[in-house]
C-alpha cells in the first residue's frame, strides 16, 4: 500500500509540472508580445475571474482607456505607442468616424463643391508643419488627424509635435473666451484612420482639414507687399487655363519664392485647392493671395483681369503673355525675358495651358496690340518649355532684377 501511495504521488507531481510548465509558457509568450510587465498581472487576474475572450475584452478596453488620458512628450514616446492630450479625440473605427466621413467628402468633391465646402486637405509631415509654423495659414487649418505610429525621432516629426502643442493651446485659449473662429480639433487615429483621411496611396501619417483662405482682393488698403517692401514694383502672375495640378502647384512654390504679388486665375484653370495641387504646392497656396475670375465668359474674364490690372498700375503693354520666340509681327515681336525690366516698373505675365498654349481670346488680345509677348530662349530644334518651368524662370529673372 506504501509503495502504491508513492507511485501515485511521484504520477499526480509529475502530470501537474508538465501541467504547470505548459502554462508557465503561456504566460511568458504572453508577456514578451505585450512588452508590459502590467500584462502578467492582468493575465494572472483574468484567467482566475473571467474567461479568456472576455479578459481579452476588458484589456484592450483599458489599454484604449490609457491612451486616452497619457500626457507623456510625444518624442519620449515609443514608436508603437500613442500620445494624446485630454481633448484630442482617438478615432478607432474609420468606417463610422464623422471627421473620416468629412474628410473624404472633400477629397471626392469637385471644384464647385469643393468651393461650396470652403474646404481643403493638406497632408503629410512637412506640408502640414510647415502650414502650422506659418500664422496665417494656421489660423485655417480646422482638423487635424495623426497616426498612433509616428514615432517623432526625425527632424520634421519633431517640428510637428512642437507645432501640435502650439496650436492646441491656442486653441484653449480661444474656446476659453468662447472664439470659435481659429480653433482647431486634433485626433489621434489607427493607420486606417489616417489612411482613410488621405488621398494618397501611401499615408505619412498626418492629414489635415484647412479652410481655403479668402480671395485675393486688390482694393483691400491692408494688404502689404509679400516682400514687406513696398518699394518693390507689383508683379501678377496670370494663368490662362492651366489645368495640371502639379504645375499649377509648382507655380504658386516659385510665386512664394519671388515675391509676387498674386495670381490670378482665368476661367478653367485648375482649381488650385485641388489636394494634389496643394500638396504640389506645399504650402503656398495658402500664403499666395489668389483670384479667380468667376465670369464663364473668357473674354469678359480678360477684360476684368486687364481692368483690375490698369487699376493696379499696369498698363496693358506691361501685360505679357508668354509665347514662342517666333510669335508676334515685327511691330509687336516678342521680348526675351531679361530684357523686361521688373525692378523699377509693374508687370504682370499670362501663362497658357499645357501643350495647347495660349486661348484664343488671349491670342486675340495679342494680334489688336492690347498686350505684349515675352519668350524665354531656347537651343534650337525645342518647340516649348513646360508651363511651370517656363513661368519660373521668367519670375526668378525677376527676383534676379530686384535683389
């Protein structure tokens, strides 16, 4: 009987050791995916309370509870985890989310609703610090989304969360004071979140919802120089039916670089807050003052544009519209581009489409004399440049002349 008592026990020790190391296993694989030591506590808890599916419940519902209320620096972060502030919102579910909804809403609507919304996106890292660095263009910037899987080490992501901080508190401060106007709500969101929000195919991680700024108006007395010297004769930049947007945004990059005063659309140029043309453009389409002439007729849209110029300063035979070297008779031959002066006279320069070139309506303001010509010089046998190259070059000769 003894020894059947031993044999018995030596089975039941061994079965509950292998039993135990089993489990001991789990326990330990649990801990190493986790990386919290917290989640050996929790696990031990669970499996004596609960059922494994529902522990597995409540421990994402209390991860998703401390995410929402950590307040440590987002650059002291780990790149897996997530930081908010008490008001900034976590966006789980992209397929319920209201902000996801509004933000495709406008990168699926078309100029004229575009227009309705008074909306625009702007998205990844640089683009959107570089908007919020700038005080203009930050006061329309309405909503921000961010990835949980920034990690903040590079140079721009660091930019950006110094920035996020900046415009959080100012946006306190004015619902403090009950000033809605300025405000800007931040969300921290899952990578198909983000990746919904976004018009790319590749997301970097932060999108952001602007109001297009107002349009440019010439009467306005409180408009400044964008040089901030206003012994630096005006210059305008006309686009006459462009209609790809990366040139369109190139143009409005070189506008910003050299001081021009503002550009102005004809009927059926791009719409410039176009999110491909804003994220070709980084940034300037928010600091350029912008018209766009709302006649449907072209030549009624040239008159108004050629008035509003007069008024300005500029003479019609200061308009230039930018054509081939062989153009115009010998009356009216065409200028090469450094030979206008732009350092001591007002001008102004129209731009044509891609490939197809100037209007007919422009052409025709050509032929009467009511404009000039201006061409930049090329090696033999090339018929063209590109729009945005062509009207760059033009403008920095300018910059060039006034430096």
């Amino acid at each position: 009987m003894f020894i059947n008592y031993s044999y018995g026990s030596i089975l039941f020790t061994f079965f509950m050791m292998m039993y135990l190391g089993t489990k001991l296993k789990l326990v330990t694989a649990y801990v190493i995916k986790s990386n919290n030591i917290r989640s050996l506590q929790s696990y031990a808890y669970n499996r004596m309370t609960i059922p494994s599916q529902s522990a597995h419940r409540i421990h994402k519902q209390q991860s998703a509870s401390s995410i929402r209320t950590h307040h440590t620096p987002l650059s002291m972060m780990a790149p897996s985890s997530i930081t908010t502030n008490n008001n900034w919102e976590y966006i789980t579910n992209h397929k319920t989310s209201k902000t996801v909804k509004l933000f495709k809403s406008v990168l699926r609507a078309n100029k004229s609703k575009r227009s309705e919304l008074g909306l625009t996106v702007a998205e990844g890292v640089r683009l959107v610090t570089d908007t919020l660095a700038n005080e203009e263009s930050r006061r329309l910037v309405r909503r921000i989304v961010i990835s949980e899987e920034i990690d903040y080490t590079d140079e721009y992501q660091q930019k950006l969360e110094h920035w996020l901080s900046i415009v959080d508190e100012e946006s306190r401060q004015r619902k403090e004071v009950e000033q809605i106007d300025g405000t800007c709500s931040i969300n921290i969101g899952t990578s198909e979140v983000v990746t919904a929000c976004s018009g790319t195919v590749t997301s970097q991680g932060v999108v952001a919802l602007l109001d297009v700024p107002p349009q440019y108006n010439p009467k306005d007395e409180n408009i400044t120089s964008p040089s901030n010297n206003n012994s630096i004769p005006p210059f305008y930049l006309i686009l006459d039916g462009l209609s790809d947007p990366g040139n369109v945004g190139t143009l409005l990059r070189s506008c910003k670089a050299s001081y021009v005063t503002a550009c102005i659309l004809l009927p059926g140029s791009c719409d410039v807050f176009n999110p491909k043309a804003v994220r070709s453009a980084m940034g300037a389409s928010f600091s350029v003052p912008i018209l766009e002439m709302k006649k449907t007729s072209e030549q009624e849209a040239l008159e108004e544009v050629l008035e509003l110029l007069e008024d300005s300063g500029i003479d019609n035979n200061r308009v230039f519209a930018a054509t081939m070297e062989s153009s115009g008779s010998s009356n009216t031959a065409s200028l090469v581009h450094y030979d206008i002066d732009f350092s001591n006279k007002a001008a102004a320069v129209i731009l044509g489409r891609e490939g197809e070139g100037l209007r007919s309506t422009v052409l025709s303001a050509i032929k009467q004399g009511k404009i000039s010509t201006v061409h930049v010089p090329m090696a033999e046998g090339m018929e063209s440049l590109n729009a945005a190259v062509c009207g760059s070059i033009i403008m920095f000769e300018r910059m060039r002349q006034i430096a």
